[in-house]
C-alpha cells in the first residue's frame, strides 16, 4: 500500500483457432470471376477443379480415397502469383484435426505442389456413447493441473477424430485458458472413456510497442519542472517524455496480458496490431505502464537467477478504484491501481512498490503481520521502487527518491517524494508506529546496500533474504537474515558492510 501524506489511505482473437471451414484470409481477395476474363487467367472454379483433378490423378502417392469423398474444401485463397486450395481430412463429416491439404495452383490453372497432412487409418474405433461437455472439461482441467481458470476467456469443445497408431479416435478438442499455470490449452480428450491423449499450450508469445513513461516523467526530465497533474491532461511536456520500448510476453490475443502480467482494467485495451501508443489522458496508457514495468521487474529478477519469485502472471486492476491509493491483496493475489491524483499507474515507482508487496507475499505468504514486518514490507517496497526508478532514469534526479511524479499531488519538497530513502531515521528513537513511516528506517539500509554493492548483488542478498524470514519477523530478525543471504550467496565478502549499514540504522 502507498501511503500518502495528508491523505488518510484511501490508497484471443483467441489462439484457439479451431480451424473454420469458411475462413477467408486476409490480404487477398475473394474468388470472383472477374480474373478469369483476361486471357489466359484461370477462374476460381476451374482453380478449384484443376487442384480436385491433380489430387485424383496422385490419390495413390498422397495416399487419398480415388473419389476424395473423405477431403472437405475448406477455401481457395487467390494471388497475382498463384491461387491456394486447401482441403480438410474428414471422417463421418467431422475433421481429424490438423490434418490438412493444399494444392498451389498457377494463374492459368495448373497444379504446381501438393502438400499433405492426409493420414490414412485401418480402422475408426466405434464409440457406445459419448462424455458430457462437462465430465469432458473436467478431465481436461485435472491434465493441465488447473489451479485457476481464466475467467474472460471461456473453453471450447469441438467434436472429431485424431489418428494414431493406425486408429482414428473420437475425441473432443478442448481448449482451456487458464492462469495458474498460464496458458491456452489445447487436449484431445477421448470421447467416451475420457482420457486425455495429448496436451499443448497454445500460447505464442508476441512482443508488442507501447510508450511510457520511464520511471516517470520528473525523473526522465532530470530537473526541477512545473509539471502538474491538471486532471489528468495531455500537455506538449509530458508528452515529450514519453519512451518507446517493446512489451514482452504478450500472449498474441491484443490484450496486455502475458507471461507475468494480466492487465484487468476499466479501459480494457486492446490492439490487433499489439501496438499500444497513448498519452497520459488516456486510461489505456496506464495499462501499458503497468505491463512493461512489472514485465520488466520480473525479468529482471530472473536475471539475477530467481525463477521462483512471483513468477506468475499477476492481475493488476487498473483505475478500477478512484482513490488516490494502490493496493496488493493477498486474498486474491492481485494489484490495484487507484486513479485519485496522478493516477498511481503514471509512475513506476508506484508500481513497484506495489510490486514489491506481491513479491514478499509469494516468498512468505502472510509476511508482515508484524509492526516490524509490516515497516520491512513497506521498506522493500520503496527500495525496489527507488532502485529501479535510478537503473531506468538517465538522470541522477531523484536519488532516494521514490514516486516524484505520483507525489507532485500531495508534496511540496523538491523534488516532490512519496518517501525518501536518506531520512537517517533511527531504530527506536524515529519509531512512530505506522508501517509506511517506519518503513524508512529499513528501506535506507536497503538502498544504502544498494549504493555500496551495487543493485544487483543488494537485491540478490535482499530477495534471498526474504525466505528466511516468518510472518512476525522483527527487523533484527530481517537483518540476520540478510547476513545468512550473504553467506550462503557470496560467502559472506560483505558482512562487515551490512553490519555497519543496518548498526547505522540501529539494527543489530
Ligand atoms: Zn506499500
């Protein structure tokens, strides 16, 4: 949570692409006559029957009925170069999945290639009766293991055959979108006795473009600016600071949900061309803040050779409450992002702080219960955020600074700061009993480790450190952790370092 001062915290074109029997592909143009007046050209129906013809001369090699009473004409697809005719392998009128054929037909009609799925059997195992739509779903959610379905995309079942070794199966194709594991889910579940015979993750990753702001625009303006919220308002300054980067992981439906983030916003936004380019007014921009900086907070993490933190695709509301306040909750594992002020999704100081709450959380769930806890919660959260505004900012503005931008609402100092990380507090004479405030205390020590041994190895040390710890852990409990993080990770070459940082601090 973000608390700030003088508030009182109100803080595919789915991938299950069945194949359709009446697709038309894009970019090319429907079969008409009209080509066929030229001299020379082909129509559609003599493409048709030269492709239909050349399939039956070579039924034997292709391995095809004499008659092709079993290959349903899907489409013909017509270009300057060449035409395309594409067939589907059936049995009883129902597809065998994936299994395809296509004849290239030149302009003047003549086949030039074939190329064939086209699988012959000996025999179609006969069924007495078929599995519910519902026990079918049920098997196939047990075989991907299916913590967590993906409520906005709903499954999909389709009736057909799959062939292996020599026997053509019934089977229902299903595709499942689920979020814990993430994936689109594609099993082939035997019609009547209901055992999965395969099991895919449709998911191709895609990376899209998107503008941002990086980490926000104070810090990218690297000077003392009258940059103002003014209700959330375009300005040619702002917009002047916006960076252009590449989304990674999307998950290729046009939505921002990917990998390690799953953006559920008012907005909602949406791209076919997965390009997300939007000023600050718009909601939308908020939505790709989020998914390029979580996305990049979780890579970078794994960089540093943790691919257990937080490695999940994390919802993150965004604007979906009024307040001037984010939240993690660990209920239902998600973030929110409030639209009161700067909207809290502007900056990425925020957003990692935010971040920071859900990583501590899946490290050791029910972390913070603690007042101490609770203060190295809201500690972390600011030394992530501060530490990733300073390796993403190409100025030094800011420094132990976190959350200019957002804070411009709400603080007059300068530069503006949410909280600061060179407050020299003091355990217990600064102690006052609220977790954002006492959060000071620790979040120094983390940066100060930050400043001494470089990000990296601080937020190795500090990430390993968190495993050690338990719900109602003290700070002297957090820093014996932090020496154990050091031993183990680099045989304790920066004990004295640590000792004296958090001593500084008065932890021991
Ligand atoms: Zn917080």
């Amino acid at each position: 949570m973000v608390h700030k001062k003088g508030f009182r915290l109100a803080l595919i074109v789915s991938v299950c692409s069945v194949l359709s029997l009446t697709m038309a592909a894009p970019g090319t143009f429907a079969a008409k006559g009209d080509a066929s007046k030229k001299v020379g050209i082909a129509s559609s129906s003599q493409i048709k029957k030269a492709a239909d013809n050349f399939l039956k001369k070579h039924a034997t090699k292709y391995q095809l009925k004499k008659n092709l009473s079993d290959l349903k004409y899907v489409t013909t697809i017509r270009t300057k170069a060449a035409s395309y005719v594409r067939y589907q392998e059936t049995i009883n009128n129902h597809p065998v999945f994936t299994k395809q054929v296509t004849v290239t037909v030149s302009p003047q009609g003549k086949a030039k290639l074939v190329v064939s799925d086209y699988t012959p059997y000996n025999e179609v195992v006969a069924i007495k009766s078929k599995l519910s739509a519902k026990a079918v779903q049920s098997k196939a959610l047990q075989r991907i293991g299916a913590k967590e379905k993906d409520q906005s995309a709903p499954a999909t079942q389709n009736y057909g055959y799959t062939i292996q070794d020599g026997k053509a199966i019934p089977v229902v194709r299903v595709v499942s979108h689920t979020s814990k594991p993430y994936g689109a889910w594609e099993t082939y579940v035997h019609a009547e006795n209901g055992k999965v015979l395969t099991k895919k993750n449709l998911n191709q990753e895609a990376t899209g473009t998107g503008k941002v702001f990086q980490p926000n625009p104070l810090e990218s303006y690297g000077a003392t600016s009258s940059f103002s919220d003014n209700r959330d308002r375009d300005s040619t300054a702002l917009n002047n600071q916006l960076k252009t980067v590449s989304l990674l992981g999307l998950n290729g439906t046009g939505y921002l949900k990917g990998s390690y983030v799953t953006i559920s916003s008012k907005a909602n936004t949406y791209s076919s061309t997965n390009t997300f380019n939007y000023t600050r007014a718009k909601n939308s921009f908020e939505d790709v803040m989020v998914y390029y900086h979580i996305d990049t907070m979780q890579r970078y993490i794994q960089s540093l050779g943790f691919n257990n933190i937080n490695n999940r695709s994390i919802t993150a509301n965004v604007n979906t409450i009024s307040d001037d306040n984010s939240y993690y909750d660990p209920s239902n594992k998600k973030l929110t992002f409030g639209s009161g002020g700067v909207d809290d999704a502007e900056d990425a100081g925020i957003i990692t702080h935010e971040y920071g709450h859900s990583i501590q959380d899946n490290q050791v769930p029910g972390f913070g219960n603690s007042s101490q806890g609770g203060a190295m919660g809201e500690g972390f959260g600011d030394f992530l955020g501060a530490t990733y505004e300073d390796a993403t900012s190409s100025s030094s503005y800011g420094k132990a600074c976190v959350g200019e931008w957002d804070a411009t609402s709400y603080s007059s100092s300068n530069p503006p700061c949410l909280r600061r990380l060179d407050n020299n507090k003091v355990y217990p004479a600064d102690w006052e009993g609220e977790v954002h405030a006492d959060g000071e205390i620790w979040s120094q020590a983390l940066y100060d480790m930050a400043s001494t041994f470089g990000r990296d190895t601080a937020t190795k040390i500090v990430l390993q450190s968190h495993w050690s710890l338990t719900p109602n852990a003290s700070f002297s409990d957090g820093y014996k952790g932090m020496l154990a993080a050091d031993a183990s990770l680099y045989g304790s070459a920066h004990k004295d370092k640590i000792t004296a940082i958090f001593a500084a601090r008065g932890i021991k």
